[in-house]
C-alpha cells in the first residue's frame, strides 16, 4: 500500500476485497473486451464481413492481462480512454483491428460494463444480506421469548422480547433483499444504440434491415448474461437506473443504521453488546471501557451512503436532452463508492450479528424497576374483579405511582409501588397476590408467537430460496 498519496478508507480499511476488484480498472476493460467479442460475434451472426479468424482472435485475447502502461500511453495521444483501450486491443489483435467497436459509440462499452458491474455487485449485497438475515433469525429464535422492556420515545414502556426486538431488524433486511430482487430482476443492458439511440451507425451497417439491427440487441444481451436491453435510449441508458441502484444501497444503510443505532443505546443500557475480542482496546485513556465501535462505525458508513443517494438522484435530473457529460466524472465516484460503502456496512453488521451479547439479569434488573408502573394497569382490572371501584381504584394508583416516581427520581431509591398498593386496606389485595402480577411473561402479548410465525413464514422461505447464494457469501472476504 502506498503512503505517499491519498487512498480511500473504503479500499484501504472497510470494503472487501472482491468488491473492489468488480469496480477495478482490470475487470472493466475486460468487460470491455468481452463486449467487443460479442459485439463482432452478433455482427458476424447477422451477415457482417467478419472471419472466424477475427473473432478467434479477440476471444483469445479476452482473458490475457490488461497492458496499461500502454493503454496509458495511447490515452495521452488521444485523451479517451475508451479510445486508448481499443487501440492498445488492436495491437494485440492486429487481424480483429479493423472490425473492433464496429458502429458502436462509447457507451457501448462504458454503460453496458456498468451494467454488469451493478448485476454483479448487487449478488454480493444480496448474498452479504441473507447473511445478516440468517444470523439475526438465529438470535431471535433463541431469544424468543426473553422479556425485556419496551421503549416508546426512548421511554419504559409494555415489554417485548428480546426475539421480538431482533425481527424489526430483520424485517427492514427481507424489505432490502426484495428491493434488490426487483431492481435485479429489471436491469437491462443499454444494448447498441449508438450516438444519440437511434441505432443509425447499425442501420447503416445492415442497409436499413431494422429486424437485423433488433436482433443483435438480442443476441449481445444472450450473450452477456441478461434478458434483454432497454427498449428506447439516448445515447446512454437512463440514469434513472443508477438512481433505483443507490437507492436500494441507501436503503440498505437506513436499515443498518436503525439496528446499530439501537445495539449503541442497549449497549449503554448494558442489556445486549456488540462482539469484543480478548486483546481489543475500548478505550487508549480509560481501560474498563468497552466502546459500541463496530455499531458506531456502521453509523458512520450509513450516513455517507444515505447522501450518496441525493447527489445520485440530481445526476439522473440533469442529463439534457440525449445526453450530456457531466455525469460521467460524478459517477465514477458515486456508483463505486456507493457499492463499496455498502459491502463495508455489511460486512460489519455480518459481523456483530453473529455474536450480539446478551445480558438477561440486567434485562431482569432494569424490568424489574419499571415492571410496577406498567403493571398498574392489570392491578387495577384486578381490583376491580375483586368488588372495586374502578374510578377510586384509578386515582389511587395514580397517588402511589407519583410517590413511587418520586422516590425513584429524586431519592435514587428502589420502585416501592407494590409495598404501598399492598399496604393500602383500600385495595384488599396482599403483596404476594401482586407479585403474581409481576411475572414479565404476563406483558409480552404475542411477542414470541409474532416471532416465530415471522421466521416461519417469511424468514425461513426467503434463506430456503436463496440457499445456494447465501452458502457463496461464506466464502466472501469480511474485513471489520
């Protein structure tokens, strides 16, 4: 690694390394040269004066190694880069030279390689997100049926789960790989349109036969992998489309960031911790401390990815007419740094929902001192079936709630709510009758029902699908 000029944190400290070799310079003049292939070979299908000799050529040379010391010398002659890979091609393929990028335009090349870099990386944060998906369903099974105490406004309030809490998680990471799937499921190659997508240049080259011109649409996108090509483009394809990428990323970060963002707040609860190693280091002044580093980082990463999408969004608003460069420079950065922000985040989150610490005696703890206020409710009902006044009953636990509620805020004193409404001849009811109404499992509703049937239903079907993706993503490098 070099330390003598500036290196993004993205490939140097978070992203993997197989996302950063899909949006690499080698993998996409190879996909250049891969479309060039197809390209001569659908001419050649269609009557075009192309020699098996020509494309046997530019096959062989489709896997050699990438010369950019020349390339680079023929993009300062030339100033364009496609250009400059076409020429340093030729050399190579001094027979194939004369019919290479034949009719075609630079977004031949560049649109459709962006295209299949997206399809690829996508598949990554697809396999990275079932992932997450299949150890987020591991926790909430386990911790089903858990009580721990609810939060509304970041306040006490009924209890939930432990499981229960996980499948909000989990049910904003199916909602992103469902996004991912539609977006996947609609991407199309620009295809060969040509300078403004009037496909002219291949009108002429087939003498005006518009069912040859269609047809080598069809038989690139075959050959590429993909279903078909846009139907209608200018010169390039819609820049709607890396709009609808980025924001399937950003969604992506939003779902992360509300899963991290709440391990930070239990984590200072001490109820539930992100993974700590043995020899890792909280904090360089104060030793005890064991910092939410991963989730905070996530954190970060998201709120990058999340403006990404704003600036992708102005890049599709401003392409005049059929088309206009200043969107290429833009997305050089914003399409590759988008992708790889989100591998980061995913190989975070893969990593801290594989072994989230749990705490159940401080869950106990802090229920137990919130449980008898929430319990008020089901001790007045209770009261009531035992001859009371409901109105009478309602107002004097109100009284005992607020004396209780200052004793607790003010004094730094244990919850007494119970020993007054026990010590009150008013309500006729004896301590050890209320601590039956205590018990955590009496105020989850159907948290563990919902849990279950969630996994069962939606969760499980999903990871069942997608086997043989998520059984690929053991073998992706994580780096934390």
């Amino acid at each position: 690694m070099s330390h003598d000029r500036y290196q993004s944190p993205l490939s140097t400290r978070y992203a993997s390394d197989r996302m950063q070799y899909l949006f690499s310079e080698e993998f996409k003049f190879k996909t250049f040269r891969r479309l060039w292939l197809s390209l001569a070979k659908a001419e050649k299908e269609l009557g075009v004066n192309i020699t098996d000799e020509q494309i046997a050529e530019l096959e062989a040379a489709s896997d050699l190694p990438v010369d950019f010391d020349l390339a680079a010398k023929y993009e300062k002659e030339t100033r364009h880069d496609v250009m400059a890979q076409i020429l340093a091609l030729g050399d190579i393929c001094p027979k194939a030279r004369p019919i290479i990028h034949l009719g075609a335009t630079s977004c031949f090349v560049g649109d459709n390689t962006d295209i299949v870099i997206m399809a690829n990386a996508l598949k990554i944060i697809k396999a990275k997100l079932l992932k997450v998906a299949k150890n987020l369903a591991d926790f909430a099974k386990e911790y089903r049926s858990l009580p721990t105490l609810g939060y509304t406004h970041l306040q006490p309030a009924q209890l939930t789960t432990v499981g229960k809490r996980a499948t909000l998680w989990l049910y904003d990471i199916v909602s992103d790989i469902e996004d991912i799937d539609y977006v996947l499921s609609n991407l199309k190659l620009l295809g060969s349109k040509g300078t403004t997508g009037t496909q002219a240049s291949f009108m002429e080259i087939f003498s005006n036969d518009e069912e040859k011109v269609k047809k080598l649409d069809s038989l690139i996108a075959k050959d590429m992998g993909f279903d078909a090509c846009v139907p209608v483009s200018g010169q390039t394809y819609s820049r709607k489309v890396d709009s609808k990428v980025v924001k399937v990323l950003s969604g992506i970060a939003e779902s992360s960031y509300k899963f991290a963002e709440d391990m930070r707040i239990l984590q200072s609860f001490k109820e539930l911790e992100e993974p700590f190693e043995k020899s890792q280091v909280g904090s360089s002044a104060m030793p005890y401390k064991r910092n939410p580093m991963r989730c905070e980082r996530i954190c970060a990463l998201s709120r990058y990815l999340i403006s990404d999408m704003q600036n992708c969004a102005n890049t599709a608003a401003c392409q005049m007419l059929e088309r206009t460069l200043d969107d290429s420079a833009n997305r050089r950065i914003a399409i590759s740094e988008a992708f790889l922000c989100a591998d980061a985040i995913l190989n975070i989150y893969i990593n801290v929902s594989s072994g989230i610490v749990v705490y159940p005696e401080i869950i106990k703890k802090r229920i137990t001192a919130e449980l008898p206020f929430i319990a008020s409710e089901n001790i007045l009902m209770d009261c009531v079936m035992r001859g009371g006044d409901r109105q009478k009953m309602h107002e004097l636990i109100r009284k005992h709630s607020m004396e209780a509620g200052k004793r607790v805020k003010e004094l730094g004193k244990d919850n007494d709510l119970i020993d007054l409404i026990a010590a009150d001849e008013r309500f006729g009811i004896s301590k050890a009758e209320l601590e039956k109404l205590l018990e955590p499992s009496l105020y989850t509703g159907r948290a563990a029902s919902q849990t279950d049937e969630f996994l069962s239903d939606t969760v499980y079907p999903l990871l069942k699908r997608n086997a043989d993706l998520l059984s690929a993503c053991e073998d992706f490098e994580l780096q934390v």
